[in-house]
C-alpha cells in the first residue's frame, strides 16, 4: 500500500545552487583586510559632536522600531518552542466526572412489542393506571492520565523545530538590521539639520548682499545714475532669495521632528541645537574586502538563515508522505461510583494502542504542500543571491560616492571663492558707477547658487559616510553572528519543559 501511495509521487528534489563566490576586491578600494568598523555610538563619536553622539545613543535605547524588533524575537523563540513540542510525549489529566439518565420508555422495549399497553382502564368512572417503566441513572467516575507520542522516524518533528529554532536566529539578525538602518537615519537626519540651519545662514547672508546692492541702485535712481528697470531687476533678486528661506525653514523643523520620533519622544519634548556641518570631522573608513564585508552584514545572515529554516521546511513536507506512527496510552482508575473510584485494584484501568497512518489519497494535499515549500526554498535562494549582490553594490556605490561628492565639493569651494571675487568686482564697479546691472544680477545669482550647492554637496558628502557604515555591516560581525545564534539556543533552552 505505500508503494501505491508514493508511487504518483514525485519525491526528488534538484537542490537549486546557491554557490556566489565574492570578488577578491572592491574595484573602488584596495584589497587590504581591513577589522569591522565601529558600531553605532563609537561611529557616531568619530564625527565630533557631543549632540550627535547624545542622539544616537537616546535612539539605540528608546526608538520603537528596534523594541518592536526585539519583541518579534521574543515570539520567534515562543514560536521555536511551539514548534519543537511535537519531538516530546504529550501527558495530560483526563479526569472525568459524568452521569446519565436513561428515560424508563426507552427499556423493555420487548414487553412494549408484545402488546403490553401501559395505559389501561380499570373501571367504568375511567381511572386509569400506569406501570412498568423505571428511569435509570448511571454513573461514570475517571482519574487517570493520557500520553501520546509520535514516533518520528522520517524525522519530520525534528525538521520543524529546527525550522522555527533557524527562524528565532534570523529574528535576532532583523534586529540588527533595525538598530543599523536607525543609527543611519539618526545620523542622516542630524547632517540635515545642520545643512538647513548652514543653508538658512547662507540665504540671510546673500538677502544682506542683495539688499545693499538694492539700496546702491535705489541712491543712483534718486540721482538720475539708474534706471526704474535697474532697480526693479534688483528687486527680484532679492524677493527670490528671501523666497528661499521659508522651505528651508519647513525642512529644518520637519527634521528635527523626525529625529524625535527616531528617539521615541515627541516632538514638543525634545531640542536639537545643531550648528553647522562644516565644524563636524569626517571619519575615514576602509572596506577591507568582499568576503569580510559579507560577514559583516546582518542582512545577509539573516537571508542566510530564512534560507537554511526553508531547507528543512521542504525536508519536512517530504517526511510527511511516510507513515506516521503515535503511540497512545491511558493509566487510572475507573468506578461507575465515586466512592469506589480509588483504593481499589478492580478499580484500575489502563489501555496502550499504536497507530499507523498512511496517507493513500489526499486529492494531491501533500504534494502540492511539498511543491509549494520547494519553491519557496527557490524564492529565498534568489532573494539570498540577491543581498549578496546588494551588500556589495551598497559598498561600492558608497566609495564612489564618497570620493565623487569630495572631488565635488573641493571644485564648488573653487567656484564659491571665483563668484565672491568677481561680486567683490562688480560691487566695486557700481560704486564706480560703470556697473552693467544684468552682468550684476547673474554675478550674484551665480554666487548665491554656487555658495548653497555648496551646502548641498557636503551633505553628500557626510550621507555617504553613513550609507559606507551600513554597507559594511554598521559594527557587526562574524562573533555577533555567534553571540546572537548563542542566545537563540539559550532562549530554545530556557523553559521549554522536564523533558530532555
């Protein structure tokens, strides 16, 4: 019959290969080993600010995306745990108190068929009498236990509770992701901050320089020197820059209230001083290479691990085509009084079976059950191939923007101090009195923009620091990944029952 049953089966399995050897170096770095960076307080610590080191280290205790994330580990172990019962013998109490009534119409059934008729009539006033039927109780009295047990031979209980114990590894790997990606925003968020406050101080100080040059235009109108259409030119640019305060303003306050929410507080409870982003140090970071970064990545431990906990989810589905076997039993005493129910060897009732079940036919339950998990090892292989190349990409791409945004920001610092030199000249030529008015408003235009793209690019700058700290795993590593798979074996440990 299991011949039978397995032979429309289709039980091989072509494991997918998942083999991505990493390259032996970054194309954006030299191939040097390099220890994992710093985590995120002793990272934040390298830019140079008690404020911002303060922020993160409120973050890494109070933001509510990492205590959510710890509380999914804690019900990923409740989880193992559930998940690993199966592999113990079940035992419980089956007391059993119960009494029944059996209605008096419903025995001797056999007088009733032979045509005795309980109701007759005795005498001509119409008494009449009824007899023969009794109502009966019964009693039924049960101290006692029950076990069962499964016999796992295919293996199919040990393959769930690994399944759940690799799931409670992966949880833990998640809540590093979370701690990591909430440094970098805290950190990011900071830098814009300072940005729009540098930003803010940019546009004041070019509204002043626009004014004056207004109030020049204005003095050479009265004296006949300037035209309306002279100063009405000017009037723009001055509108346009005060024009460019009110959406920084909107920027800086938005930000400092979503780093209060990355801090877990309210935005009304919390205040961010800031300063300016040129007064902060860059920290200079080197990758090391390919393989150490993908150690270094929680991200990938974590696909790693979903990936590893599916493996033995297909092997699971698979043992669930064999027979299963439970073993069941029952010990304790029986009475049909209660008086009798203990003390008494009559008394005592036990009872052992063994069942056999087989699948024969099912409608193509359990193979669409092992299908459906085979290509969800598929999905999460690809998914695992894919972070692998993302880890890599992320670190890369980082490098190249750190040394693209520098090279960016040392030629706008050249273009800043080219557009306030020939400003200084055109301001010099209006006192003079030989000024072109449009070659001055595309100078100070010039120079306005120049200063804030500035700004701009040295936030970039200072992201792609940030963006390098996530790629290379935010200060995590080989021995976090040991510590984490170490408390996830404590916690399967701790409270899971007397049983070995």
């Amino acid at each position: 019959m299991l011949a039978a049953a397995l032979a429309g089966c289709d039980l091989e399995w072509d494991k997918p290969d998942l083999s991505t050897p990493p390259p032996a170096r970054f194309r954006e770095a030299k191939p040097h080993p390099q220890p994992p960076i710093s985590g995120g307080r002793d990272f934040a610590v390298k830019f140079g600010s008690k404020e911002l080191t303060g922020l993160v280290e409120r973050a890494l205790d109070d933001n509510l995306d990492i205590e959510a994330a710890i509380a999914r580990i804690v019900q990923a172990d409740a989880q193992a745990r559930v998940s690993s019962a199966a592999q113990w013998p079940s035992i419980s109490m089956s007391d059993i108190a119960r009494t029944s009534r059996v209605p008096g119409t419903t025995i001797n059934v056999g007088s009733a068929s032979s045509g005795f008729n309980p109701s007759t009539t005795t005498s001509s006033s119409s008494t009449t009498t009824t007899s023969g039927f009794r109502a009966r109780n019964f009693g039924f009295f049960q101290l006692g236990l029950t076990a069962s047990y499964e016999v796992d031979f295919w293996g199919k209980n040990e393959d769930a509770s690994k399944a759940a114990r690799i799931l409670a590894n992966a949880s833990r790997f998640d809540r590093d992701v979370v701690e990591i990606s909430t440094v970098a925003s805290v950190l990011n968020g900071y830098f814009q901050v300072l940005t729009a406050q540098d930003r803010l101080r940019i546009a004041r100080q070019n509204v002043v320089i626009a004014q004056q040059v207004m109030d020049a235009l204005n003095a050479r109108l009265e004296v006949g020197t300037a035209t309306v259409l002279d100063t009405a030119q000017q009037e723009t640019i001055v509108a346009q820059q005060r024009a460019t305060i009110p959406p920084l303003e909107q920027t800086l306050r938005q930000t400092r209230n979503t780093l209060a929410v990355l801090l877990g507080q309210t935005p009304e409870s919390m205040t961010i001083k800031g300063g300016s982003l040129t007064k902060l140090k860059f920290p200079r970071i080197a990758p090391g290479l390919p393989s150490e970064v993908l150690l270094r990545r929680p991200d990938v431990a974590e696909a790693e691990a979903r990936l590893v906990s599916q493996e033995f989810s297909v092997l699971q589905a698979r043992a669930a085509f064999f027979p299963s076997l439970t073993l069941t039993g029952l010990y304790g005493f029986q009475s049909a009084m209660l008086r009798t129910l203990v003390l008494r060897p009559d008394a005592l009732a036990w009872q052992v079976a063994g069942t056999l079940t087989q699948p024969v036919l099912d409608g193509w339950n359990l193979q669409g059950q092992y299908d459906l998990q085979k290509g969800r090892y598929s999905e999460l292989g690809a998914v695992y191939r894919k972070q692998i190349l993302t880890a890599l990409s992320d670190t890369e791409n980082a490098l190249i923007a750190i040394r693209e945004t520098d090279r960016q920001m040392k030629l706008l610092a050249v273009a800043v101090n080219a557009a306030r030199r020939a400003l200084d000249a055109s301001e010099m030529r209006l006192r003079e009195g030989t000024i072109d008015i449009v070659q001055l408003a595309q100078t100070q235009t010039s120079y306005f923009q120049t200063q804030d793209q500035l700004a701009v690019a040295r936030l970039s700058y200072f992201q792609a620091a940030t963006s390098l700290y996530q790629a290379l795993g935010g200060g995590w590593s080989p021995t976090t990944r040991e510590i984490e798979i170490a408390r996830s074996n404590a916690a399967y440990e701790a409270d899971r029952g007397p049983w070995p």
